[in-house]
C-alpha cells in the first residue's frame, strides 16, 4: 500500500472542495472502505489523499409518502433494521442482507456499492428492478442520473471528477424479491442473481439479472412477457424463455456462460411468484 | 490558541491515543501490536472469516477492514472486554457451558459477533435469521453444532438446532 493522508471533510461543500483541489489520480474517496482498501493494498488505485465521508450528515434513511431516499454513508445494515423497507421494499432487504456478514454491513454502505460497480453487485440488480436514481453532488451542483446509466462496468460509472454520491432515491414501494445462486447461501460471490419489482403506479414489471460482466441489467423481454400483473405459467415461461435467449450472459472466472442461463428460469419463477404473494 | 486535542478512540473502557497511528493501520494491527491485546485473532484479512470482530459502539465490525483512524471517538470492545461487558459475558458464559470451542481461534471473532447481535436484536428473532446472522464467522475446525447450541441457548425460544 502506497503512504496516504486521511481528510476528513465536516460538509459537502468541504469535500468536493477537498476533491476538486487535487488531481483525480492523487485522491480516493472512503466510505465503508470494505472495497476500497482492497484497491489501496493491492496497487490498483495509488491515492496520496484519502477523502473520508464519516462525518458527512449523509447517514440518512427518509420515506416521503411512498418514496425512500437512502443517503449514500448508511451502513448497509440500519437499511435491512428499518421495519418499512422490510415491509414495503422485501427485495431491498433480501438484497441488502445477501451482502457479505452483519458485521460487513455495520461498515458497507449503499454509495460504495454503487461506486466499486461490481458486476457481482447484489444491490445494483435491485435498484435497477426499483427504478432508483442516484442524487450526485459536485464542484458543478447537483444532479441525478438514474442507476441504469451511473453503473458502467467493473469500477466504472457515469460520475466525474470530484462528483460524490449523495442519496439513492426509489421512487415508490414496490412488491419485489431478489434471488440469487452461490456456493454458500451466505457470505458468499452471487454467480448469477434476479431482482424482480412490480410497478403498481406504472402497472408493470421490472426484471434485472445480475453476476456477470460488464455490469447488472434491465430485460425489457421479460418485463414485457410478464404482462400489466399476475403472469400465468406460460408468461412466465416466455419470459425466462426471453431471458435465457436475449440477454448477454457470459462466462467468468466464477461461472460458465451455460450455468448461467440455466440458472435463469429457477431464480425467476421463485422471484416471481415470492412477489405474487405480496401482490394478493 | 491551544492544539487540538490528539484523535482518541477506547478500548475496553481505556483511553487510546490515536496521534501516532498511520492512517492505513488497521484496527486488528492496532489491536494486536500496539496495544498487545492478542485475543482478537487474524483469519484471512480480507473480511472473510470473522475471527477478528470487535464491536465498535456496541456493533459487531471486522477489525481487518477497518482503518483505526476512521474510529475515532468511538469505543472498542475486544473479547479481552468481554467479562465487563453485559452481553459479552452472557455469551461467554454460554460458551463455556456447551464447551462450544475446539482449537478456539474462532471462539473470540463468534463472542463479539454474538454478543453484538444481542445488543441489536435482543433475545428475539427466528432462528433461520440468527443462523444468516452468524454466516461471516467461520470455524476452520468446524466445530459448528456446539457453536450454534451455544448461540441458539442464548435465544429466549429454545429452538432445538
Ligand atoms: C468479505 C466481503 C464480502 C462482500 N460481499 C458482498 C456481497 O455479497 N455483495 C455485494 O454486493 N458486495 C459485497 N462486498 C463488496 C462491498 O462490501 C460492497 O460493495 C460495499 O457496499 C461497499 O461499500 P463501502 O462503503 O465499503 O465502499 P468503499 O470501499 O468505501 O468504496 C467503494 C468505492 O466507491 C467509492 N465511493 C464510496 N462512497 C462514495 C460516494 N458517496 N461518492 C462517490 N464515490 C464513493 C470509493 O471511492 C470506492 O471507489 C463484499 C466485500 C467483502 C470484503
Ligand atoms: S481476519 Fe478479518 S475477517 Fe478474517
Ligand atoms: S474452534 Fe478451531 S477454528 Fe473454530
């Protein structure tokens, strides 16, 4: 690990200002650190300034009617105790709890997951399925870009220099499950996931698959075939069908591209009919 | 104009000097080297095994992700804590009356995690949840049936494991 020094900025405004007043390649940004420190030890990122978030007054979880805004420093956790997400937002919090140990999610936050971008996200699938956006803020002002187009690929996303992450706002409520297939249930790199949402203001479906590069996606196909509300069997089946033809799975170190789409139809169907529950 | 004061963190109720620690030493080294308290053990170091937990203002972190800097102010306790913290010792105390250990290198990382689940979420919960919740702390012996009969006792339903 290369020397760095700790900033610990006390506003916002402090922080970009901190960020701004350093070349890119020179300066990191610390949340929960749980993938940061990896990219710090290994030599990936060679940061002489580390910027903390910790005292940023972004620990913050607000429901305004059926919209959550989520603030980027939360740890994961305090998102699975919130009794309304459990109960307004099951797949957030299947999502949530499928990331690595309590004790992982004490420090992890929801803006560090958005940020490293993995392609093996649990989060990411969701959010997609929830339509979430998320709030930025930066030397230039605010502005917000929906989760689709801020994960690019592998620690790659849509912000720029001395940009930060804010807040994650989901815009409503919605009967939703995550599923996801490992070696260990827990604790474990998800090979393949589905985050599945049903819109009720939008009346329709939201279908992402997730594990594989370059990044977790929307499968419009599926959403399409799973009709305005209670998919039959077949409708189900022509979506894992569109799926399992349409979407660009491949291969990686973890799994095999062949895995991969057999996984599909089990974790959609399971997914599916989990939020058919809800939706009686 | 006075300094300012040096960053301090505690541990087990000792107050700590944070002013030499560089700011990518981790709290397991702080632990183990600074302050010589060796029962926090180091497993894999990257946030893996759980054989180094502490709990950081009562919630259970991994001592191995976590920059000593960033805990500033807040209170560390290590299983050397544990007898004088109330939760730690009820955990301890299960422990020792299943014989919940063999070589027991995982023992002090199970204490804190547990200890910091009673602490969040009381006695209740199912026990499919409490299973999940101890998912991040392995046991290379694989001495599970005595650690989940330890954690399950704990629990106000005597749920039979
Ligand atoms: C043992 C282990 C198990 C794991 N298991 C899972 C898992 O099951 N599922 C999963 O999805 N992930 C998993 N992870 C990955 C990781 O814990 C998560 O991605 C976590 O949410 C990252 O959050 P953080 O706050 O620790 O991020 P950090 O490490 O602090 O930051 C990650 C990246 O995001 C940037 N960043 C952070 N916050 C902001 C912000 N507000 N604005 C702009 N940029 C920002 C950082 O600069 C960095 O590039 C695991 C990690 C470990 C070590
Ligand atoms: S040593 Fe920290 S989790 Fe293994
Ligand atoms: S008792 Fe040996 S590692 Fe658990």
């Amino acid at each position: 690990m290369t020397e760095f020094d700790l900033i610990v900025p006390s506003t916002p405004d402090e922080a970009v200002a901190v960020l701004h007043a350093h070349p890119p390649e020179e300066v990191a940004v610390l949340a929960g650190g749980t993938d940061l420190l990896f990219d710090l030890d290994g030599g990936r990122l060679r940061a002489r300034h580390v910027v903390s978030l910790r005292r940023l007054p972004w620990r913050t979880l607000d429901w305004n009617g059926a919209t959550l805004t989520i603030g980027s420093t939360l740890p994961l956790r305090a998102i699975e105790n919130d009794p309304d997400v459990r109960a307004r937002l099951p797949g957030l919090y299947t999502a949530v709890r499928a990331v690595g140990s309590v004790a992982l999610r004490h420090r992890a936050t929801l803006g560090g997951n958005l940020g490293r971008a993995s392609p093996a996200s649990d989060l990411v699938p969701m959010l997609l399925a929830l339509d979430a956006e998320v709030e930025l803020v930066g030397p230039s002002g605010e502005r917000t870009v929906p989760v689709d187009r801020f994960v690019e690929a592998s620690r790659k996303t849509a912000l720029r220099p001395s940009e930060l992450i804010r807040a994650v706002r989901i815009p409503e409520a919605r009967p939703s499950a995550y599923l996801w297939q490992r070696v260990r249930p827990f604790h474990d790199i998800s090979h393949m996931a589905v985050a599945v949402a049903f819109s009720p203001a939008g009346a329709r479906w939201r279908v992402a698959v997730a594990g594989f590069p370059p990044r977790p996606i929307l499968v419009p196909a599926a959403e399409a075939a799973l009709g305005p509300a209670h998919p039959s069997d077949p409708d189900l089946e022509r979506a894992a069908e569109s799926i399992v033809r349409e979407a660009p799975i491949v291969a990686d170190r973890r799994a095999s591209e062949e895995y991969r789409r057999r996984l599909v139809r089990p974790l959609l169907t399971r997914a599916v009919r989990a939020c058919g529950e809800e939706l009686r | 104009m006075t300094a300012p004061a040096p960053p301090r963190c505690r541990v087990n109720g000792r107050s700590v000097d944070l002013g030499d620690v560089p700011p990518g030493e981790r709290l397991l080294d702080t632990l183990r080297w600074r302050l010589a308290l060796k029962g926090t053990k180091e497993g894999c170091r990257t946030g893996s095994c759980g054989a180094c937990t502490v709990l950081v203002d009562g919630k259970s972190a991994l001592s191995c992700l976590t920059l000593t800097r960033e805990i500033e102010g807040s209170a560390v306790t290590t299983i050397e804590g544990a007898p004088d913290d109330p939760e730690g010792a009820r955990v301890r105390a299960a422990f020792e009356a299943v014989g919940a250990l063999q070589c027991g290198y995982c023992t002090p990382g199970f204490v804190m995690a547990l200890a910091g689940l009673l602490k969040e979420r009381g006695r209740g919960g199912s026990f499919d949840e409490l299973l999940e919740d101890l998912g991040g702390n392995l046991c290379r012996c694989t001495g599970y049936a005595a650690i989940v009969r330890a954690a399950a006792s704990l629990r106000t339903e005597e749920a039979e494991p």
